[in-house]
C-alpha cells in the first residue's frame, strides 16, 4: 500500500500556526499585569545601597551623658542604673538640670532589637514633654564595634 493516493491534496502542512501562541501569551501577560500589585504588601521603599557608617558621636562616651537603654521590653536602664518606668522620667529631669549649655542637653535611647516600637516611642514623648529638643537614637555599625547616632531635632 503506498501513501499520498489517497484523495484530497495529500500533503501535510509543516508550517506552526502561531496566532493560538500569541494570544495565550498576551493573556498570560494581562493576568501578570493584574495580579503583580496584589503580591507587594506594605509600602516600596528604595534603601541606600553602599551606605558608609556615619561617624560616632563622641559625646556618648561621656560620663555627664544621658542615656537611656531598653535591652527588652519593660526593662529601663539610666547609664547602668535599672530603673522602673515611672522613675525615668525624674532622673532624666534631674540630670537635664545639671547640664549648663544647651547644645549639650541630647538624651540618648538605645534599644534591643526584639523591643516593641511603642515602648521606644514612650520614652521619646517621656523625654520631649521635659523639653529636650536633640534625641539620639542609637544603633551599632554594620562592622565592627562602637555605636552609631542618629539625631533627631523636634
């Protein structure tokens, strides 16, 4: 029996009919298109690449400096001194009093990383209701020792 005496034109077309692919490709791109935005949460935000450490300020180091720490949460440090929430607020206002020039009145805050946002922010409230305008939060460098501050003016 031999092939192609069938009826018919008898030849088999060899060519891809690429219209069907075009479409499913432009309808895949439309469903990315859609769906992309619902997968992002929160808001974008671009950070710094390369970033250099900022130089320490040096006035932490000081004796007559104030710092306030948060290791964890509920747990209240004045220099080395554990204190209880409600007594922060009156040693930072007495040793605030004890400072002459103004440019030297900064209170520092440092803070643990599993401490929650609220306690933190509590603190800085605490401190700017005494009317201190400079707060330096505190934050060790990407390499190496030594502490790192960024300074914020109300």
């Amino acid at each position: 029996m031999a092939m192609g005496s069938g009826g018919g034109s008898g030849s088999l077309q060899s060519e891809i009919n690429v219209t069907p692919m075009v479409d499913i490709m432009l309808v895949l791109l439309i469903i990315f298109m859609v769906v992309t935005p619902f997968l992002q949460q929160g808001i974008t935000v671009n950070f710094p690449k390369n970033m250099a450490n900022p130089d320490p300020d040096q006035n932490i180091i000081k004796e007559s400096s104030i710092v306030i720490s948060i290791p964890n949460d509920g747990e209240y440090y004045l220099g080395k001194q554990r204190l209880a929430k409600e007594q922060v607020t009156e040693k930072v206002d007495t040793m605030l009093k004890a400072i002459k020039k103004e440019e030297d009145r900064i209170v520092y805050i440092k803070s643990g990383v599993g401490v929650s946002y609220g306690d933190v922010v509590t603190v800085i409230n605490e401190v700017r209701k005494l009317g201190v305008d400079k707060i330096g939060l505190v934050a060790d460098k990407k390499k190496g020792g030594g502490a790192t501050v960024a300074t914020a003016a109300s």
